[in-house]
C-alpha cells in the first residue's frame, strides 16, 4: 500500500471501507520480523535560557504574557540574583564556564530550596565534573554582548522577600543551570519491521520502543517539564508503564521470527490544523522568523536576530495588544487576531505582501551589515531603500 493514493500522508486510509478491504487481504496470512535493530540512545540537557526561551517556558508554566516575565526577570537581575535578561544566547562564555564553581557554591550555600540542595548533594556525591568548558554550553562565537540567564549565586539577602511567582521563576532558571551539570539521559530503543506476505505483494509495518534506562538530567528536568517543552502535555505515567511493556514484548523477538496477529483495528481520526500561538510561542516563532526564508544567503543573515530583538518582542506584543489587532486569552494566553487586525493584514497582503515576509527585514540587515563591512556607500544603501519606499508609496516623501 504504500504511496497508494488510497493513503493520506502514508499514514492512514482517506475511507473507511478501502481500510477493511486491506484488513480482510491480509487476515490470516503469516507474518514474520524481517528487521530488528536495538540500540542505545543518550540525549543532553537542553541549552541554557535565553529570554525567549524562558519567556516561552513562563507562558507554559505559569500562563503570565513574555513582558511579565521579563519584568520578573529584571528585578531578579535587580536583587542580583540571576545574571542580565536582555540575551539572546544561550550558552556561557569560556571566562565565565572557568568560574563557574563560584555559581554552584553560591546557589549551595544560599538557596535554602530542599529539592535542589537534594540534586547539589548528588553532584557531589557522585563527582560529576563541572567543567564545562569543551561542552555545547560553552560557546564564545554565539555570545555578542551577553551571554545566557543563569543563577549568579548571590543575591540570597533578597530572597525571603521575593513574590512566590518571582520565586518559582527564579527556581526554573535554577533547574535549568543544574541539568547542564548532569549526565545525559539514556534510552533503550528498538525498532522492528514486520511483513505479511500478501497474494500479490509483500505488506511492510514497523514499530519502535523507546524507555529511559537511566534519567540522568531529567532527574531535574522532570519528563513533565520536558514533555511540555515540545507540545505542551504531560507525561501519563500509566503510557509510560505501557511503553515499558511493549518495549519488553519487543526485545524477546528475534529476525525471521514468525510472529501472531492477533488482531486489526480501525481506528477513526481527522486531520488536525496547527496549534495556535500562545504568548510565549510567539517570541520563539519572532527570534526564529529566518527559518521561513528559502534563500541561504539571507537566512544566515537574520539568524540569531528573527523579528525585533530579546528586549523588544514583548513590547511588540503587549502594542499589538493595547491597539487591538491581536486578543491574548488571560487563562491560556492563547492569541487570537481581532477583525481589526485581520483587515489590517489583508491591506497589507494585498498592497504591499513583501511587508510580511522576514525576507525583507534580512535584505535589510545585509545591506546595514555591508554599509558595516564597508563593502558598500550608506549612500548607496539610503538610495536603494528610498527607491523601495517610494516604489510602495506613491507620491510619499520620506526624509530621513
């Protein structure tokens, strides 16, 4: 069946009867494991925070907008609890991975939290390494003024009197500091290929398991949080169970193996359209925007920058907002357009649609990182923008 138009995206039957009419050729036939492979997987804490990912991770977590947070981040940063929120990066400098040792110990010393003080015990009980230097944490070319949000280890004389939401944000950044310090996760993993023998052809299925042998940095990094991460849902510790036991099942095959069906089922779905944005998705989606550019050339040139900068996003956001084109639900902080914004967008898409397309905002950082290099005039560069502008706006003068 496969590529069949009688598929939709390979993945199931568009109707119901042609998905029973296979069901009933294959009934009854012998299938055996044609392919088995095992292997170990490891998978690292992820990258430290910058402020649109901890603003992504806030809107998840605590549903508060990307301003409240940077809010909330600034006046950590205030109490010298955490180091300066405005970044882009998330790795550390190799100066600061050198004395690193001073963050730990402080955040020891100071932070009268039992569940981390429990997974500081465990650094040291199990004398994992601290230097971090030569990991993908450490990265001096991907850092321009400053590098990621980490606990400084100071600060402490300020805590007690701390909101309990600055304190629960304060705990995430925490915890994301700590995982980079923890060994990585590691899965069992099998992958099976099974076929049936058909009267004219020969069926191909496969299936996989994966289960997490040793937790490593999830052991801070909870699968709850991790799970949330790629598609905002938790973890169903009854699934996991599930997983285990399939994985079990799968480990005792072996290659040629003939193997019982015992049943078929069909199962009934629909196509579901992408999630909306939330608050905190949009600014990943903003810092991101050069990965919708085709062009390599300019891709490269909006990378790292995307839509706005680390301390603008949420204002844009919070404008966007306050002049009503877009709605921002309070409880899930899902955003919506308003009619208004809507209109908005279809004069642009019709009169100038280039507007809309981060492909612009890349031509113009290429041609400011030109003027930069002095590979070309800023008045070449003024020209062709003036040119652009008056091309769009008939009869407009712009002095600039």
């Amino acid at each position: 069946m496969f590529e069949s138009n009688k598929l939709y995206n390979e993945s199931g039957f568009k109707k119901e009867d042609d998905a029973k009419q296979f069901i009933q050729s294959i009934q009854g036939k012998i299938a055996k494991i044609a392919n088995l492979k095992k292997s170990k997987q490891k998978e690292n804490a992820p990258l430290l925070f910058n402020l649109a990912e901890i603003q992504n991770q806030c809107t998840k977590r605590f549903k508060i907008k990307p301003d409240e947070t940077l809010e909330i981040i600034q006046n950590l940063y205030e109490k010298k609890l955490v180091t300066y929120p405005r970044t882009d990066a998330r790795v550390l400098s190799t100066a600061v991975a050198k004395e690193i040792t001073k963050n730990l110990n402080g955040i020891a010393r100071g932070y009268k939290d039992e569940e981390v003080q429990g997974y500081i015990r465990k650094m040291v009980d199990e004398k994992y390494s601290t230097n971090i230097i030569k990991t993908k944490y450490v990265n001096d070319s991907k850092i321009t003024d400053h590098y990621a949000i980490i606990p400084t280890g100071q600060g402490y004389e300020n805590y007690n009197n701390l909101p309990e939401l600055h304190k629960k944000v304060y705990k995430v950044i925490v915890s994301r500091f700590l995982a980079i310090f923890y060994p990585p996760a590691e899965y069992n993993k099998i992958q099976v290929t099974v076929e049936i023998e058909d009267e004219k052809t020969i069926e191909t299925f496969n299936c996989s398991g994966k289960v997490c042998i040793n937790k490593g940095f999830l052991e801070i990094l909870k699968p709850e949080e991790k799970k949330s991460t790629k598609n905002g849902e938790k973890v169903d510790n009854s699934q996991e169970e599930g997983k285990q036991n399939d994985l079990e099942i799968l480990k005792n095959l072996k290659k040629g193996q003939e193997v019982e069906i015992r049943n078929f089922e069909v199962k009934e779905a629909e196509t579901s359209p992408p999630t909306r944005y939330n608050s905190g998705s949009i600014i990943l989606a903003m810092e991101n925007a050069g990965k919708l550019i085709e062009e390599e050339e300019l891709r490269e040139q909006i990378k790292g920058a995307g839509i706005g900068t680390s301390a603008t996003r949420a204002e844009i956001m919070k404008k966007l907002e306050k002049i009503k084109y877009i709605e921002i639900n309070t409880k899930t902080q899902i955003i919506t357009p308003t009619k208004k914004g809507e209109l908005i967008y279809d004069i642009v898409y019709q009169s100038m649609p280039d507007m809309l397309n981060p492909k612009l905002t890349a031509s113009w950082e290429k041609g400011l990182d030109m003027v930069a290099k002095k590979e070309i005039e800023p008045k070449e560069f003024m020209g062709k923008l003036e040119k652009y502008i008056y091309s769009k706006f008939d009869r407009l003068v712009v002095k600039i």
